[in-house]
C-alpha cells in the first residue's frame, strides 16, 4: 500500500469525525442487519428442519429400495446387529431409531380410528424425535415391557381412552392374517400437527414386529445428524459404507419434500429482502462518499494545483471509503455476532394465533437465530462488494475536478 | 424416449383400449333398458334373503400358499343387514361381521371385543383378500346408487366365450359415497346371471376384475360358483371365492342380525 495516499486517506477521514462517524454509522448498522437477517433466517430454517424431520423420518433415512415411493410392507429392510453397530460407530450420528410403520384400526368401546402403527426401539426413538418431551401425561415406551400404547392427546381423545384403558389394535400382518392384540395405554403425547396426533400412535418395536408378522424387519431406520449442515457428506459416507444393494439412504428433503419447499420459498423470500437491502446499503454509501466528496472540491482542487495526479486523487478517495467500509464491518461484526449468538441460545417462543397457523406445518416455532461461519464471511463480502461499488463513482469524480475552476469558484 | 413421444403414445393405448375391449360390440335392440337388465342380474346373485357359505383362496407373492377363509354369511337385502361368520383358519374362527345400514361391527371372540368399524376402513381389505370390507357389507347398491347405462351387445365374452352378454356401464350418483368411477358388467343375455365385472377408479383406470365362473343352475336361478378376483396394480395377487352353499328367499330370524348374535362367537 502507497503510504502517502493511506496517509491522505486516514487523515481525511480524522479530520471530520461528524461526518466519518455518520457513515460509518451507515455502514455498521447496514452490516448488522445483514448479519442478523441471515442468522435469523438460518435460524428460523434450521429449526423448521430440526422439528419436521424429527417427528418425520430423520435429517437421513435408511430404506429398502422403493420403500420411498410404496410405502408398504413388501419393501422389508432388514434390521441387523451390524447395520446397529455400524450406525454406532459413525461420527456426527447424533441419534438414529429403526422403526417399522404400518396402518391399524384402533378401538376402544364404540369407537375406532385408523391410525398409522409406529414400532419403535423404546430405547432408541428418543434420540431422534425427543419424544419424551412431547409426554402431557404417563411415560414413553419402556424397554421390556410389551403390549404397551402411546397415543397423541388428540387420538385419546376421539377413542375416549384415558392412561391405563386397553384398547384393541385390529390390523392386517404382513402374512395377510388379521392381527388384533390388546394394549394398555400407557402416555400421551402432543405434537404440532392436529392429524398426526390423532392418528399416530407408538407401540414397541418387538410388539409391532410380532402384530404385523414382521420378526427382524423395519421399515426404515431415521437418523439424526449431529448439524443439519453435515446431511449430504453424511448421505455420501453412509452410502458408501452401506451400500450393499439392498439398502437406499434418503435425505429428508427426499422422504419430506413439502418441507423443502415451504423452506425454499422462505429463503427466497429472504434473498430479496437482503437483495433490497443491498441495494439500499450501497445507495446510503454513494450518497455519503460523494456528499463528502462534493464537500472537499477545494481541497481536491488544491491538492491538483500541487501537482498531485487525478489517479492518485481517484486512490485516495477509493481508499477512505474501503477504509470507512472496513472499519464499518468490523463494528458491525462486533455488534451484531453477539446478538446472532444471544438468540441462538436464548429463542423467542411464538405463541398464540401465529403459532396455531404455522403449527399445522407441523413445525414449533420461536425466534431464534443460527451461526454459522459462512454468515459474516458472507456478508462482509457484501458489503465490501457494495462499497467497491458504491465508491467509484465518487472517487471519479474528485479525481476529475479542474484546479483552476475550483479555486476561482471558492 | 421424449416425453412427448409417451405422451402420443400414452394417447393412442388409452383411446384404443375401449375399442379393443369391446370389438365385437354391437347395439343393443330396444326393450330392456339398462336398469332393468342390472335388476335382474342383482336379482340373479342376491334374493330377499340369501344364504351363502363359501371359501376364500388368497393369493399373493407374500404369501408361499394360498391363505384359506371359510366363511357363511347372511344378507336380508330389503332390511339392508348383512352377518358373517368366520369358520376358518382357526385364528378367525367365531370372528363375526354384523351389518345393520349403516354401522359395521366386528366381533373378536378371541379378545371379546366388539368393534365398530368406521367408514373410512371400508376400501380396507377384508381378512387380508383382496376383497374389501365395503365388498363384504355391500354398502354401496349397484341398483340404487348408480346409474346405468347400456352400451351394447357383445356376441362372447372374453372368460365366456361361449355367452352373449349386454354390457352395461354402472356410473356412480354423485352424492353417494361410492368408492368406485365406474364399473362395466357383462350380463348373460339369456340368464341375467353377471359373468364379468372390472371396476374403475375415478380416472377411468382399471382397478381390478372379477370373472364370475362355474355358471350352475340353483332354485331357478344361473348362479356362478367361483368368482376370481384379480386387482390389476398388485402383481400376482388373486382371491376366489367358491360358493358352497347358495339359498336364496331364506327366511332368516331376526335375530340372526344382532349384536348378542354377534357375540355368540360360533354357534
């Protein structure tokens, strides 16, 4: 870097703390809102995903070929000690649950209601849909114990079925016998979406694969990834390692595309808004540069009656405002990571009528922001782009004053 | 191949495959409107009252033998009740159906419990056939809840080549609850008796299709003794149901249609 016209560059900017202070004021406060609207939206994002792919089938999904467009039970997966204990042994699983899903009447007296039967590891589906935090009332399934039922509060409810009821499950086994079994129900549970309460009920893995004739089998086997970020190259290495012909994983943007989407649209929406504000940003740094610029036409005049060359001019003013940039983004970091990261920690519950209605996506929601690297290396680049931008036009300008006009004109 | 391409093609089999079906195809002469000819061939297979034991064959590639289902079920058709009761495989023994417009219920002797079963159970299978719950209650009636059109003549009929069959076009009313877009029968012209039913969804694809086979004569009616169902979209699955028994204008006891019979588990 040219000393003299940093020199120049640095001392300009002293000399006028009001009006440096005034931009540089512009320029944070730009930079915070960047780097907040981006973490509030990885944040809103990674929580749609957490809580959709909980409940559904995982950030992966292990299936048999076909599983993902048949759904029935004629696409068995076979559910091994070595497919557990390889899962075990893969970093950044943060938990996974082999589940074996199938459709049966539920009934109590007078009542009936087709529900979609879930088997599940007792000890297992806890890590991947934090089911015990959904419990208003008894407990999940318990290891060891059999013919025992979870129902949401919703299901309970159309059966007339309270904690300790028997009611009668009446389905059809894989072997085409009727299946009917007598289970005591033994928690209940809530969950965002009113349909999948009423008519999603949890029974052990074993009493699912003894009821549907389906010994050693699921259906598939949810895994949750230790950050939503790692999904794909987990996808990759699971693919690699377990490959074997008979076995498909899946993302969760392939079981749930409907999630997907909602998030597209929604980041989407975000990319214009940030877009806008770009926009908006890089006007606010034009207009402040070439004020300033406009300002000092005597003393740029003065400076080329010396004999400075307009290209130098043109550097200087270049100069002051990166500098003023960069002195901008870095306040803005300064200010607006902690808030990224005092959100992460601590969300905003939504509650009320906003919840109702998003809550049929099947998604909780809160206020809550994400940080992720990616965030202010981003936005800086932004920034720095706008002010790249923003500060030609100016520095033009001053580096095309005539000295003559200007000190005659002062 | 181009997407365009399929679509021609897609086309051209669809549009041609009515055509094909009914080739032989020829107008029918006036006389017999279609509902009347779909009267009677309800008439043929169902009297007031009618008795049926029969046995189930279910086939599938779940399965490496045919599933066995012995059954005797009674129909008061004008008190639109129906009862069945499973004879066979011991498992099902003493399960009972009881029909009474417009509740379902099944009895599990095995747990003693009755349960209702709810409308939207009806496209469900019934004892893992391919048959349908709505099958088993006849919920829905090919005489009342449709309308029926005929739409011709056929010389032979492709499982009775031998029979001359009117074609008729059953069409759903609109504000029943049927389950099917339409259904085509072939009906004997001669004896009335249904020889070949497929039945549609609501995009005209073919679902499935029953051949009504073993055309026997019974108490002055041709009653068929084995219908053979096959479901288009479900390879290698097959149910048949042979008629072992048939007695129609049965006086059954009113009792037959209650729940303390259901109850009863096997008599």
């Amino acid at each position: 870097m040219n000393s003299l016209e940093f020199r120049l560059a640095w001392r300009s900017l002293g000399r006028n703390p009001r009006r440096t202070g005034l931009t540089l004021a512009a320029t944070s406060f730009a930079m915070m809102l960047v780097v907040n609207m981006t973490g509030l939206s990885n944040g809103s994002h990674e929580e749609m995903v957490e809580n959709g792919v909980r409940m559904a089938s995982g950030h992966l999904s292990l299936m048999a070929p076909d599983h993902l467009e048949e759904r029935t039970l004629e696409q068995p997966l076979a559910w091994t000690q070595s497919l557990r204990t390889h899962l075990e042994s893969v970093p950044d699983i943060k938990g996974f649950a082999p589940r074996m899903d199938a459709f049966a009447l539920v009934s109590h007296e007078e009542s009936a209601q087709g529900m979609l039967i879930r088997g599940s590891d007792p000890t297992r589906e806890n890590t991947v849909s934090e089911i015990e935090d959904r419990l208003t009332t008894g407990r999940f399934l318990r290891q060891g114990e059999s013919r025992e039922i979870v129902l949401g509060q919703k299901g309970a409810q159309t059966l007339g079925v309270e904690l300790g009821d028997q009611v009668l499950l009446y389905g059809m086994a894989y072997s085409l016998e009727s299946a009917y079994e007598l289970f005591t129900v033994v928690g209940l549970v809530r969950f965002p979406d009113a349909e999948l309460e009423r008519t999603l009920a949890f029974i052990s893995l074993e009493d699912a694969q003894a009821f549907f004739v389906y010994a050693d089998r699921v259906t598939e086997v949810a895994i949750l990834a230790e950050d939503s970020y790692q999904v794909e190259d987990l996808q990759n290495r699971l693919t690699q390692t377990l490959s074997n012909g008979d076995l498909r994983v899946h993302t969760w943007q392939e079981v749930v595309p409907e999630l997907d989407q909602i998030i597209a649209i929604d980041k989407g929406g975000m990319y214009l808004i940030l877009l806008l504000l770009t926009v908006v940003v890089g006007f606010g740094i034009l207009n402040t540069i070439l004020m300033a610029v406009l300002e000092r036409k005597r003393e740029f005049g003065i400076l080329l009656a010396l004999g400075l060359k307009p290209s130098k001019i043109f550097k200087v003013v270049y100069l002051e405002s990166l500098l003023l940039a960069g002195v901008g983004i870095v306040i803005g970091l300064a200010i607006s990571i902690p808030m990224v990261l005092y959100l992460q920690a601590h969300p905003i519950p939504i509650t009320g009528n906003a919840a109702e209605g998003i809550s049929q996506l099947n998604i909780e929601v809160s206020i809550t922001s994400k940080f992720r690297a990616s965030n202010p290396i981003r936005s800086t680049l932004i920034m720095m782009g706008v002010a790249v931008v923003a500060a030609f036009y100016p520095a033009l300008k001053a580096s095309r004053g005539q000295p003559i006009d200007v000190v005659q004109n002062a | 191949m181009s997407n365009y391409l399929k679509v021609v093609i897609i086309l051209l089999l669809g549009s041609a495959q009515p055509s094909l079906a009914l080739a032989s195809l020829r107008p029918a002469s006036p006389g017999m409107s279609a509902t009347q000819i779909a009267n009677r061939a309800e008439e043929s297979l169902r009297g007031d009252q009618t008795v049926i034991q029969a046995q189930m064959t279910v086939r599938s590639p779940r399965l490496t033998q045919p599933r066995m289902i012995e059954f005797t079920s009674w129909d008061d058709r004008l008190g639109k009740r129906s009862f069945t009761r499973m004879e066979a495989p011991a498992k099902d023994k003493g399960t009972g159906f009881l029909k009474v417009h417009p509740n379902l219920w099944m009895y599990i002797p095995r747990v003693e419990r009755t349960v209702r079963i709810p409308p939207s159970m009806m496209l469900q299978s019934w004892m893992g056939s391919d048959l349908t719950n709505d099958d088993l209650v006849r919920e829905s009636s090919q005489t009342d809840d449709y309308d029926h059109r005929l739409l011709g003549i056929e010389d032979t009929v492709k499982n009775h080549p031998d029979r001359e069959a009117y074609v008729v076009e059953y069409i759903p009313h609109e504000d029943t609850p049927v389950v099917w877009g339409k259904i085509i029968a072939w009906i004997d012209t001669e004896r009335d008796v249904t020889l070949r039913q497929e039945f549609y969804d609501e995009d005209d694809v073919l679902i499935r299709t029953m051949q009504y086979q073993e055309i026997q004569p019974v108490e002055k009616r041709w009653v068929s003794h084995l219908w053979i169902l096959t479901p288009e979209q479900k390879e290698g699955h097959e149910t048949q149901v042979r008629i072992k028994r048939i007695e129609f204008d049965a006086e059954i006891d009113d009792t037959v249609f209650t729940k303390r019979n259901l109850k009863k588990g096997l008599r």
